[in-house]
C-alpha cells in the first residue's frame, strides 16, 4: 500500500477531499433508512404492540370475569355444602334420638323382666328353703322320739316338739 | 513526514503498524480519487447499513404475530427501548420525532457493530459522517426551538433561578456550551469508533511481529474487541440520549 | 535517527496529551462511583437515573476522547 497515494500515514479523518463523499452517500442512506422506517418498520411495529396492548387488557378484563364467575360458584358451593352438612347432621340427629327412644324403652323392657324373673325366683328360692326348714323339723322331731324311746322313756310328744323348736332355734342362732 | 515516519518503522525492526489505514476512504470500482459520486467503501457500508436496519426491523416484524417470534422480538425490544427514551427524555409532544431519533439510533447502532467485523469499514468514525449527524441535530433543534417559542427560547440562556449578578456569567457559559454541543456530540461518536478500533489495531499488529507471543496481543484483543462492543453500543445510545435531551430544551426551554 | 525537531515535539506532544485520558478515567470513575453509591443508599430510585448515569459518563469521556484527538492529530497529521 502506497502511503502517499492513500494518505495512509497521515489521519483519513482529515482527508477533507472525501468530506463531500461521505457527506452525500450519509445524507442518501439516512433518507432512505428514514423513509423505510418511517413508512414501514415503525408504524407496523407500533401497531403489533398497540394491537397486543389491548389483545392483553381484554384478556385481562376476561380473566377479571371469569375470576368472579368462579368466587361465586365457589361460594355457591361452599354454601350447599354447608347446607348438606346441617341436613346430614340433624337426620343423624333424629337416628340416634329414634335409637335412643328404642333402646331406652328395650332396656326398660328388659329391666322389668329381670325384676319380674328375679322376683319369681327368690320366691321359689323361700319357698323351698321353708319346705325344707319344714322337712328339717319334722325328721328331727321324729328322730327325737325315736331315740327317746330307745332310751325306755314314754316319749312326750308335746315336750319333744318344745325341745326341737329350741334347739333349732338356738343352732339357727 | 511521510517518508521521516516509513524509515523509522522499517529501522526499529518490522513494527510496521499503521493504525489508521483502515479508516481510508477508497473508491471500490477501480481508478484513484474520490469524487462526489464516486462509489467508495464508505457506499457499501453504509448500504449494508440500511439494509441490517431494514433486515432487523422491516423483515423481523413481517409476521405481525401477537405472539412474536425472536426475531420479531428484537424488533420490537429495539423499537419500545428507543420509544420509551424519547417518551422519557423528551416528553411526551417529542414522540412525534420519534421516527427520526430511531432513525439516527439505528443507522449508528448498525454502523458501529458491522464496523467490528473484521476488515469492515466504520463509517461512524469519521469525523465527516458524525458531524453531519450532530449538526443536523443541532441545527433541527434549534430551528425548533425558535420555531417553536420564539425569541423566548434564548431565555434558555437566561437561568432565573440564579442571582442576578451571576446571570450574565451564566448565560455565557451556557450560550458556549450550547455551541460546543456538535462538537462533543459528533466527536465524541467519531472518536469513541477511532480509538476502539486504532487499539484493535495496534495490538493485532503486536500480534504479528511477536510470533510465538503473539498469544498474549491476541488474548489482549478479544477483551478489547468485547470491551469495542460495548462502547458500540453505549456510544449509539448516549448519541440517542443527547438527541432526546437537546430536544427536550427545544421544546420546554423554561425548566 | 533520523527525523527532526518538529516531529520529535509532535510526538512528545502526543503523549502529554495522553495525561488527559487519565483525568477523564477519573471522571468516568468518579461519575459510576457516585452513582453506586446513591444507588445501593436509594436502590428503589437507581432505574431511573441509568440515563442519567449514562450522559454523565458521556460528558466526562468525550474531554478524554478529545486529548486522545489531539495526541492522533499531532502523531499523524501536524
């Protein structure tokens, strides 16, 4: 490269004879790029972003509506679940009060027959401890005379009975 | 000169950086000077420019999906970011130049990238093309602002707020510094690009003559050439950002 | 060497006017640090003022993108 020829070792900068050169190919490339962006690139751009601007703020809205639409269907919910649950709690409610009545009347039922049974049994139970009471003295009366008269002594009845009932009755005691 | 700076190179022992080669303006089409219609690089770069903008931009977002696609997204990230500064910066009755701050943020934006390429030529580091940007600006905006307020927008000079005694001081340093605003603006872009890529340069170069520790200049310009896209970037956005604040002071002058 | 006076001074030059980088490292770093530090006492308020952030950092640079113009005029062009 001939230095001289190209101004090489001197600044390119202040080479002032291609100064109306450059000045012209700037002023056709920033005409044109202008042009360009200003009749194509940048109103499309704009439009784009504009046009989403609002794509976005009406789903926004939407989104806004169908936010409340679901609060109050989960309201709407939340309240026949409550309702279902006051339903369910006073049906089990009235079960058990029913059971409660059945069962009560069912135990009363059974308390008046065990009373009944039991009664009828400890008066079996007396019954039989006084026949036996009964068939105690009359052996022991009859056993006593036996023996008195084994003894060779005219056996009293009267006297035989009174002894019997007292010894009874002491061992009783 | 010329000849002084070529024997040093060659005596010092093959150092034969030249750093600012890759800003020269060449005719692509064969003969040697630059006329006024003359097709030079700064052409073909400048025309791949415009269609990357028209590729990212116009061909991104032909879907018109509500639901974009990556590449309808970075369209649409790029357009929103830019929308947002001027909305943010300006005001809201600056929307209406929107179309032409979004035109300079991409034309400079591409310009500064596809100058990273390797070989590529970076229209935005010369020091023609970017003065042309900020003058345009600087120009629009005070056309504007007197358009707009009339003799009123020299009160912009005139700060209120400050005691009296001091006004005058004020308003010289403010009317200077308005006046600087092309300067730093367009040099500030123009050599932003010069530097990155000089110093891209300059180390490739060390690349070359040190052999087998050519490794160290290359790991040096990978982290030069991701620190070059940063400041693309962040050099695209303050040019965008400055736009958006003198267009602001031409359009509410009375802060 | 070869050369003479006006090249040696222009070179000389050059890197004076590098001095003027380390000023605008400084601003650069001043204006980030301040930042960081208003940030981290108000981080709710630190989005809105990247911007900010931004031209600041871009005023304090473009003083040192400038003394580096110069050290390249004065290397290539005087």
């Amino acid at each position: 490269m001939d230095a001289e020829a190209t101004g090489g070792a001197g600044m390119p900068q202040l080479e002032f004879s291609t100064f109306p050169n450059q000045i012209l190919w700037l002023v056709v490339a920033l005409v044109v790029l202008y042009l360009i962006l200003s009749r194509v690139a940048l109103p499309r751009i704009g439009s784009v972003l504009a046009e989403r601007t609002g794509t976005i703020a009406n789903d926004i809205a939407a989104a806004e509506t169908y936010k409340m639409q679901a609060a109050e269907a989960e309201a709407a919910y939340h309240k026949a679940l409550e309702d279902a649950r006051a339903a369910a709690a006073k049906v089990i409610e009235e079960a058990r009060a029913d059971i409660q009545k059945d069962l009560d009347i069912a135990i009363a039922k059974a308390d008046a027959e065990i009373a009944a049974r039991s009664a009828e049994s400890e008066r079996r139970i007396g019954e039989i401890r006084d026949s036996a009471m009964e068939a105690v003295t009359v052996v022991a009366k009859d056993a006593t005379k036996d023996i008195v008269t084994a003894f060779g002594v005219k056996a009293d009845a009267r006297s035989v009975t009174a002894a019997v009932n007292a010894r009874i009755k002491g061992g009783a005691a | 000169m010329i000849e002084g700076k070529r024997i040093v190179a060659e005596e010092t022992g093959g150092f034969a950086i030249y750093p600012m080669e890759q800003f020269i303006v060449r005719p692509l089409l064969g003969g040697d000077t630059v006329g006024l219609f003359t097709i030079t690089n700064v052409t073909l770069w400048m025309a791949l420019t415009v269609l990357a903008v028209s590729a990212v931009l116009v061909f991104g977002s032909r879907g018109r999906a509500l639901v974009p696609t990556r590449s309808q997204s970075i369209a649409e990230v790029l357009y929103s970011f830019i929308y947002k500064m001027v909305e943010d910066v300006a005001g809201h009755d600056g929307v209406k130049y929107f179309p032409y701050i979004m035109t300079l943020f991409m034309f400079i934006l591409f310009s500064n990238l596809l100058g990273l390429i390797p070989w590529a030529f970076t229209t935005t580091s010369h020091i023609a093309v970017t003065a042309v940007l900020a003058l345009a600006v600087f120009i629009s905006v005070t056309v504007l602002g007197f358009v707009l307020h009339g003799a009123s927008f020299l009160r912009l000079f005139w700060i209120s707020s400050a005691p009296l005694a001091l006004r005058p001081v004020l308003a010289l340093i403010e009317i200077i510094s308005y006046f600087v605003r092309p300067l730093s603006h367009s040099i500030r872009l123009a050599g932003n690009m010069m530097a990155g890529h000089a110093v891209v340069k300059v180390f490739a170069g060390f690349a070359g003559a040190l052999g087998i520790f050519g490794i160290l200049p290359i790991v040096a310009v990978t982290a030069v050439y991701g620190l070059e896209l940063l400041v693309s970037v962040i050099q695209a956005y303050v040019f965008t950002i400055l736009t958006c604040v003198y267009l602001r002071d031409a359009l509410h002058p009375h802060h | 060497m070869t050369g003479d006076i006006v090249q040696m001074g222009a070179y000389i030059g050059a890197g004076l006017a590098c001095m003027g980088m380390g000023g605008a490292a400084i601003g650069v770093g001043n204006v980030a640090g301040n930042f960081l530090s208003g940030a981290l006492r108000n981080p709710s308020a630190a989005p809105g003022q990247t911007a900010m952030l931004f031209i600041g950092i871009a005023f304090a640079e473009a003083l040192g993108i400038f003394s580096f113009l110069v050290a390249l005029l004065l290397m290539f062009a005087v």
